[in-house]
C-alpha cells in the first residue's frame, strides 16, 4: 500500500500473469499516512513496523501498555527513520445522564461484539487474560435479544467503553491517556437519537488548553 501511495506499479505475483501492472490513478500530493486496526501480537508487531497509526478496538484498557511494547518490537524493524505509530485506541462511547441508560448502552456494545461478532474479540480477550469474564458473558447471553453482564463479567465495561454520566465518563478517558493513548477515536453508538449523540459529542469535547 505505501508503495502504491507512492507512485509505483505493483505487478502480479502470479507466473504467467498478462495483467498490468496496478497503479492508483490519482497521485496524492502529500504522503498519506497509513493507520492499522491491529488487535494480534503479530498484526500489532507489523503496525509497529509499517504503520504511522493504531487503532485498536476492544482492546482492554489494562493491556494497552504491553501492546505499546510489541509496536515498539515491529518499530525496531523499520527501514525509515519513521516514529512509533501514533496510539489511538477506538473506545465504545455510552454517556447519559441517566446511569441506568448509560450502562446499558455499554453493557450493548459489549455484548454484541463479543457475543454476536464472531470469536475474533472473544479469542482477543481469552488470551490477553479475560477468559473467565467471556465465557461468562457467553453463557449469560443464548438470547440475541438480551445485552446481560453477569457479575464475573462486570470489568469489562471499564476494561473497554467509555461509559456513565458526564463526570465518570470524562474521568475514563483520563484513565486512557494515562495508560498510553495518544489520540483515542471515540465511537458513537448505533441507533441513538440525534440529541443523544450530540450530547455525547459536547460532553467528551477537549477542554480548552
């Protein structure tokens, strides 16, 4: 991909290919920076090398700084002189007044990704040391309906979204500053009113420096 950014034609790899040679058709007049969803040691450790960003999503907040260490393995094997990647975890919003409506829009994100999403974050999560709070989530949720969170799975809303009233929230993304985030990309839930949302935006709003 940086290649192509870069002008280059990439032939095929296959033998025998009469195809021509890729090119983008548009040059860029600035060098576009490349951002990684990395999750994975592997996938982590290659942002580390490539990429100029990360963006990890469900990653736990308490494994964040082990992370940061394999992007710094990958960026030891850089051929530029190019900076470790900027960190910027994705963090699931759920912000209301209402601490009942609150939890339950985290308790929703969780639920949907680990429950309804595939083994990729419930594997994710099993080896960064959350097995017993996913199976537990697991078991709580046969229902495509509910969005449960037993008891042995409560760490994971704090471990993962940005939820509560306006204070607690704010406090959370303090927490992830703390804990290495350079540029948190805050995400909006889906199906809300346009007024939630837009009181989400104006809560999490940087403050004035």
């Amino acid at each position: 991909m940086r290649r192509l950014l870069d002008g280059e034609r990439l032939s095929s790899s296959v033998p025998g290919s009469s195809h021509r040679p890729l090119g983008l058709g548009l040059r860029t007049a600035d060098e576009v920076p490349l951002y990684l969803a990395a999750l994975g040691p592997s996938a982590v450790r290659l942002c580390g090398q490539v990429a100029d960003g990360w963006l990890p999503f469900l990653l736990p907040r308490s494994s964040l700084q082990d992370s940061i260490r394999l992007l710094r393995v990958g960026a030891e094997r850089r051929e530029s002189n190019r900076r470790l990647p900027r960190v910027c975890p994705m963090l699931p919003l759920a912000v209301s007044s209402d601490p009942v409506d609150a939890r339950n829009v985290a308790s929703w994100w969780v639920v949907f990704y680990l429950v309804r999403m595939g083994p990729l974050y419930r594997e994710a999560l099993t080896r960064l040391g959350f097995g017993e709070a996913v199976t537990a989530l697991v078991a709580a949720n046969h229902d495509a309906r509910t969005s449960e969170i037993p008891d042995a799975a409560q760490g994971l809303l704090d471990e993962l979204v940005i939820w509560g009233d306006p204070q607690r929230a704010r406090q959370a993304l303090d927490w992830w500053y703390e804990a290495g985030a350079q540029m948190p990309a805050l995400t909006l839930p889906p199906g809300r009113d346009v007024a939630d949302l837009d009181f989400m935006l104006e809560v999490m709003r940087p403050s004035p420096s």
